[in-house]
C-alpha cells in the first residue's frame, strides 16, 4: 500500500550538492587558513633572521 502526500526530505540529487557545497566551502577556508599559516611562519622567519647578528663588511 502506497502512503500518498509529499516528503519534507529532499531528494538525493539536492541532497548531494549540499554535501559538495559544504565540502567546497571547507575546502576553501582550510585553504585560506593554509596561508595564513603559511605568511606567519614566513614571518617569524624573517623576524628570526633579523635578530641575527650581521658580519661586518670586509674592506
């Protein structure tokens, strides 16, 4: 016997690109934390570098 009326659950086609959009969107803010990261740590590079002391010129 058939239930007749309408489901609130979307079907799979909807349902699938919600999961990639979701995927999507994670993927670019793990990117855009990826150089974040990466220019802090260059950063702090150059900061090391800089407390170095420098060898005096030859003449």
């Amino acid at each position: 016997m058939k239930i007749k009326g309408r489901s609130d659950t979307p079907d799979l086609q909807t349902q699938l690109e919600s999961m990639f959009d979701q995927v999507w969107r994670s993927e670019d803010n793990w990117q855009l934390w990826d150089r974040i990261d990466a220019m802090v740590a260059r950063e702090v590079q150059r900061e090391q570098r800089d407390l170095l002391p420098r060898p005096k010129p030859r003449t």
